[in-house]
C-alpha cells in the first residue's frame, strides 16, 4: 500500500497501536521461550492461550473507552446519530442463513487449506511451518492486502494502517489462542526467529514516523518488502 501512495502514521498509533502490538508479540515470544526457559519442547498451551484471550478483552475494554471518550467528536457517530433509523426489509429476516451458509463454507475453506497446505509442503519438500508462514499466510491476507491498496488508492491511510494493525492483534490475541484453547499449539523450528523478526518489523514503524515525518513512504515500503522477500528466502532455504 506504501508502494501505490505514502500512508499518514497518525501520532496516536505510534503511541498506542503500536507499542501495544510490539507488547503482545513480546509475550507470545516469551511464551515460545518453553524450550529454553523450561527445558521442555516450545509450545502455546491451554493456560497461556486464556492469558492472550484476557489482553484480548482488556483491548477491547480499552478501544470502547476511547470511542466513549470521543463520541461527540467523531464523524462517524455524528452522521450516524443524524440519520433515521432504517427499517428492515421484510426479505432481510432471512439474511442469517445466508449468514450461517458463510460461516459453513468458511470453515470447510479452512479445512480444504489445511489438507491440502500438507500436501503442498509433502510435494516440495518443505515443512508445514514454511508453507504456512508464506503460503498460506499470504492467500488468508488477500483480504487486508486488497483493503490496504484500495484505501491507499482513495488516500484512507487511516483504514489502510489500521486495517493492517487491527488485523495482526486479532490474530495475535483471538486467532492464536483460540487454537490453543482447542489444542495446544508446538513451535516449530524456526518459530522464535519468526516471532523475533515480526517484532523487529513492527518496532520500525517507530523511527519511521520519526524520520519520515509521520508518513510510510514509497522507499519505506519497498525496504520492508524488500526485507520480507530477503527473510522468506532465507527460511526456505534453512529448511
């Protein structure tokens, strides 16, 4: 999204979003520290799992804080307390199943990935870990990616970076330990220089905002991009 037009760093992302993000990849580094600290093989188990879905809460605690705090000044709220109540279509009260037909189709996408992501890295040689960290991660972040560059496009860099940060906390602190709640979660090798590098990447939007005069510039995102193509090279080949 940088790339197509320089995305505006707000100062409260920088204070807030961003530390809070570098916090949350911080504990789930430590928690993958098992192997070292505990002399036991690295994993996400049950009780740390509850631990992210709490921070979880408490940022969501904080977010409706702030909105409360805002209400009056936020345009959005503004038009929307302006607007009269839409009433809904009788041909709407059926919606929820085309809501539940998603979900359905949703999950069996998900398995469908899964299956066939293992038979993916069983053809090339590769561990599921390598797969799943590039393959796989890229295909589910269409989604943001698309959102991004269409909000750079129509100069939304507030969507654009926020959609990006918002979508690695959920990740972090609902996708992550919800699977650990169904199943502890085994680091796989390799993990911890992932968790170590996504929280150097993160923790540079900070001199960026202060070098680049709060703006990711088009020479910002092709550095990034840069050192992602470099680090996934350098993992494939590591394998």
């Amino acid at each position: 999204a940088a790339f197509i037009r320089a995305i505006e760093i707000q100062g409260n992302v920088v204070r807030r979003e961003v530390p809070l993000l570098l916090l949350i990849t911080t504990i789930i580094t430590v928690m993958a520290l098992d192997s070292v600290l505990e002399q036991r093989p690295a994993r996400i188990s049950l009780s740390e799992s509850v631990i992210l879905l709490l921070l979880f809460g408490l940022f969501i605690y904080i977010a409706v804080q702030d909105l409360m705090l805002s209400k009056n000044n936020d345009p959005l709220l503004q038009n929307m307390r302006e607007v009269p109540v839409l009433v809904t279509a009788p041909e709407a009260r059926f919606d929820w199943l085309l809501i539940l037909l998603g979900f359905l189709l949703l999950f069996a996408g998900g398995e469908l990935t899964v299956r066939f992501s293992v038979a993916f890295a069983e053809l090339l040689g590769l561990s599921t870990a390598i797969v799943g960290l590039f393959v796989v991660a890229i295909g589910t972040s269409m989604p943001e990616l698309v959102t991004s560059i269409i909000a750079a496009i129509r100069n939304e860099s507030d969507l654009a970076l926020g959609n990006i940060i918002g979508s690695n906390i959920f990740n972090s602190l609902i996708v992550l330990p919800a699977s650990g709640v169904a199943a502890s979660i085994v680091v796989p090798h390799g993990g911890i220089s992932d968790l170590l590098v996504s929280l150097a990447l993160t923790a540079l939007l900070i001199p960026i905002f202060i070098i680049g005069k709060a703006k990711l510039g088009r020479t910002s995102g092709i550095m990034l991009l840069a050192i992602y193509i470099s680090y996934a090279i350098y993992r494939i080949n590591g394998t």
